[in-house]
C-alpha cells in the first residue's frame, strides 16, 4: 500500500512511519473476538502492527505506544471516531457516545516513560512493558509476575560498564537475568515503575458523562495492566462480522471487485466502495 502516515509515540522519541491496515487484517481482528481468547487476539492486532510498522514490536515498541498506533491507524484506515454504547448506572439506559480519536490519543503522547536507576556498579534503563511480551502475562504466575514485570520493562543493564540491550533478549533469558539481580537494584526500579505508573493513570482514554443524569458514567485511566488494555483495544475491533461477509459478497457480486482487490485496501475504501455502490443500486430503482 501506498500510502504513509506519522505516529507520534511517547518519550518524545521518532515518530513511527506506518502504513494503511489492510481490510483482510481487519476482517481477522474482528473475528478473533468471536474466540473469546484474548492471546488470539493479542496475536492479530500484534499482525497489524507488523504490517503496517515493520520491526517496531521487535524493536521494543511498548504497550502505551501500542495502544497510539493502533487508535491512529483506526483514524485513519476504518473511521477517525469511535462510536461506544454505554449504560448509565443509575437509570440502567443504554445511550450512544461518539469519542474523536484524535481528542484521545493528544492527551498522553508527551508521557516520558524512559527512567534511568544506578544503585553501587549497576545503573538499568527502564520503560514500560513490550508489546512483544503481552501474551506472557495471560498465564504467567501472579505471585512472580512482578519478575516478569521487570523482565519486559527493562531496555538497557550496565553493570561495570559494561552495556547489555537486555530488551533484544529472549523473554526466558530476560527472566533469568532479572531473578540474580540483587534485591536492591530489583527494589529501586520497581519503585520507579510504579511512580511512572502513576504518573501514566493521570491521563485519561474516556471520560463520559450520562445524558440521563449528568454524573460520570465512564473513566478509563491509560494503565499498564494488560487486561485493561486488551478490553479497550477490543472496542477498536468491536464490528458485526456478518456485516463485513456481506459487505464483501455485495461488492464482488453487485459491482464486480475481487475478493483479493478488496482484502487488500484500507476499510474506508471498502465502505467508500459500497456508499457509491448503494447509490448506483438507488438510481437504477
């Protein structure tokens, strides 16, 4: 595909060069929700980030940076809104709500995650967890999951300084690492974490008032807690996937497109297609 976009991430680092998300991509985002299985659906939207970001979740791209690129390539590949349906508590009503992604992503892209802790010979870079490593969280131990924590947040160990891009190591050799580090220097970066955790829970993904009451109905904090993230991701993706088979059937049977032509563009072109294909139908009438 053609066309490029720019994706400021947080850190103020360079932004990221992305390309459109493909309609077939987006088709089997969608349908990974059906599983209820949210290590499939981990795997599909990290498909798209390899797609359209090449070597970015290999790279280190982390969780927060995940979440922008994903709500930008939604803006500007499916749709630049965000339609949600959400119940007022007090009255049990269900009401619409359109939230702009642009309104949420500007709020939290000047986050600097990136924190430097040097205890006696060993100074460590942190930041925040790998979009790579999402998946190990799903079942990993609760008990040690601070380990994995740390085994995923950790960019950068210079010890004598001698410098090791502990982040580019496999996940298991991350853990081993981390688990001999003395419990001083583990101390001092979780402490460090947890205050960038906080520092992150100030920004705010939604924040919605009921139209039936005026108090607050929804307030989604930016976190760092996996299942969160995944549960807002998938309002991304959230869409009929018989509406899209059909929406595919009508475009190859009533206007002739191939099923390869239309798994291969943006979603916006798809429905683009269909509008002007309803209109010639509402002609011919």
């Amino acid at each position: 595909m053609g066309f490029n976009y720019k994706i400021k991430v947080v850190g103020n680092r360079e932004p990221i060069w992305a390309e459109e998300i493909s309609f077939k991509l987006y088709k089997d985002t969608v349908k990974s929700l059906y599983s209820d299985d949210n290590e499939s659906f981990i795997i599909h939207t990290n498909k798209i980030i390899d797609k359209i970001a090449p070597n970015v979740l290999e790279q280190g791209l982390n969780i927060i940076d995940k979440l922008i690129v994903l709500l930008e390539a939604r803006a500007v590949c499916i749709h630049p809104d965000l339609k949600l349906k959400i119940k007022c508590q007090e009255t049990g009503k269900d009401f619409d709500y359109t939230a702009a992604i642009d309104k949420i992503t500007r709020n939290f892209v000047d986050i600097n995650p990136y924190k430097s802790v040097t205890v006696g010979n060993i100074t460590i870079e942190c930041s925040l967890i790998k979009a790579k490593d999402e998946h190990y969280f799903l079942t990993f131990d609760k008990e040690r999951k601070y380990l994995l924590m740390l085994a995923s947040s950790i960019d950068k160990l210079n010890i004598d300084e001698q410098e090791v891009l502990f982040k580019n190591f496999p996940i298991n050799e991350r853990l081993r690492i981390v688990e001999s580090l003395p419990c001083q220097v583990v101390n001092a970066v979780i402490q460090e974490i947890n205050l960038t955790e906080k520092k992150i829970a100030e920004n705010k993904l939604l924040t919605v008032y009921s139209p039936f009451t005026g108090k607050l109905a929804v307030e989604l904090p930016l976190t760092l807690d996996i299942d969160a993230n995944i549960h807002f991701l998938k309002l991304l993706f959230t869409e009929d996937l018989g509406n899209l088979h059909t929406l595919t059937y009508n475009l190859i049977n009533k206007s002739g497109f191939s099923g390869e032509y239309l798994d291969n563009i943006a979603p916006v072109e798809v429905y683009i297609h269909w509008a002007y294909c309803q209109q010639q139908i509402n002609r011919e009438q």
